[in-house]
C-alpha cells in the first residue's frame, strides 16, 4: 500500500464511492442575498465536519472531503459493496441544508482519487508551502492536488441532474441501493439513466444514526415540501424551473401547497 496526500491508502481495487453535493442557485443568491447563500454553504459545512468527526473519525471509514466552489467531494477511503454509506450521508446533509431554507443537489458515483502533485511543474512546487499554497510574489495560488474518476463521476452525475433539489445515483448502480432507501428511476438532462433516491420520504436505519450521531436538522417530510414550496414562492423563477421536476420526481405537487 502507498499512502496518498490525504492520508488514505490505494489497495490493488481502488475505487471509492464520493459523493458531490452542492447548493442550488448559490451564484444568483450571492449576487443578491450573500447572507443567505453563505449561510447556507455554512450549514452544509458544519453538517459534513459533525459527520466526519462524531460519525465516521475512524481508520476504515473515514471521510476525506474537498471543497469546491459552492459545493463538496466526500470521498471514502475505500470501495464498499453497498452505496449504504454515501446514500446515507447525502440524504443527511439534504435534509439539514433544507432546514435553512435553502437546497442541495448531491450525486453519488464511484472510481478512483488520487493525489496529482507529483503532474505539478518543478518551479511551482519549489514555491508551495504546506502542498496547498504557491507564493506568487505578494500573491497567492491556490492547489487542489487530488482527482479522480469518482470526482468527475459525481460531478457529471450532477451537472446531468434535471433542475431541482434532487439526489441521484448512475442506473447501472441501483443493485447497490440498499433496502430502505426509496427511488425511482429518471431520465438526465442527456437523455441518460438515472436513478433519483427521495431523500424526503427515505427511512433507513443508516440516515437515523447519521442525524442523531452527528446532531444535524432532520426535519420531517411534510416540513420538508412546505420548505421546497415555500422556496419556490419566494423565488418564483426556480419554481417555474422546478415545477414538472418536483412532482414527477419527488411526488411534490407545487398547485397543491
């Protein structure tokens, strides 16, 4: 085994399951209400450190999380049978971000992450300091060194996602989905298939032990879709955008709030 920059290990099977989740209309808020959208990223911060460090610390199941933008890569230290895990992690930090009143989209999907420095060019590794930062002058660059097929497979999951508060996971790994997870099976903004888990209405022993373990918001179902039709009445346009998605996804019928 070698160790990776982040403290994980490759074993001769290396994939690893992440998990990309991001808040929706984050840009639009920052332009309008940045109290609001940095709220909100705050919350799904908080959720993933309480997770990683009261549910998951250990060697063996521990998180390693990048953050990206508006959103986060929770990768796993090593592959599992069951999307158990990733599933139950997503639909945590969803119900938690929902209790702010604002939404996340996740994606679930599994490959390889690895450590990229060593692509990295000799003179600017001369001046990185603590592998993250480069001095350029008085100024400063900033490194992500890790990616991997996991990352991009979540990601492209996400970008592929109809719009909307949804958590999605590839077709070809609905043999993974464990009992107590509700889903059904959706077509991408590609024309691809998808597989959308109702992180609304799921009730699995896994999610129970995340939210308690780690303290997080775990609002019930109906307070779930009065949030989503109360977001889509203070922000009308993303409700236009949502509305087929919604009900024909989640079951949420916005005529009817």
């Amino acid at each position: 085994m070698s160790p990776f920059a982040d403290g994980s290990t490759q074993r001769t099977d290396p994939m690893r399951w992440c998990i990309f989740v991001d808040i929706l209309g984050f840009s639009k808020l920052w332009e309008s209400e940045q109290s609001k959208a940095v709220y909100g990223l705050r919350e799904l911060m908080w959720a993933i450190h309480r997770i990683g460090t009261r549910v998951y610390p250990n060697e063996g199941d521990r998180l390693f999380v990048h953050h990206m933008g508006d959103g986060f890569a929770i990768v796993s230290e090593f592959g599992e049978p069951s999307f158990d895990r990733p599933l139950g992690i997503a639909v945590a930090l969803m119900r938690h971000v929902a209790s702010t009143g604002m939404f996340a989209a996740a994606a679930v999907s599994e490959g390889d992450f690895a450590d990229t420095t060593g692509c990295y060019p000799d003179e600017v590794m001369r001046d990185c300091e603590d592998g993250h930062v480069v001095r350029l002058g008085a100024g400063l660059m900033t490194l992500s060194p890790v990616m991997g097929t996991a990352f991009i497979r979540a990601y492209r999951l996400n970008e592929d996602t109809p719009s909307g508060p949804f958590m999605v996971v590839s077709q070809k790994h609905e043999d993974r989905i464990p009992s107590g997870f509700e889903f059904r099976s959706v077509r991408g903004k590609r024309k691809t298939g998808l597989i959308s888990v109702d992180w609304i209405k799921t009730e699995s022993p896994t999610v129970a032990r995340i939210q308690n373990s780690a303290s997080l918001q775990a609002p019930k179902a109906d307070d779930l879709v009065q949030a989503i039709r109360n977001y889509c009445v203070d922000y009308p346009c993303v409700g236009k955008s949502w509305f087929g998605n919604l009900r024909d996804i989640l079951s949420v019928d916005l005529e009817n709030g």
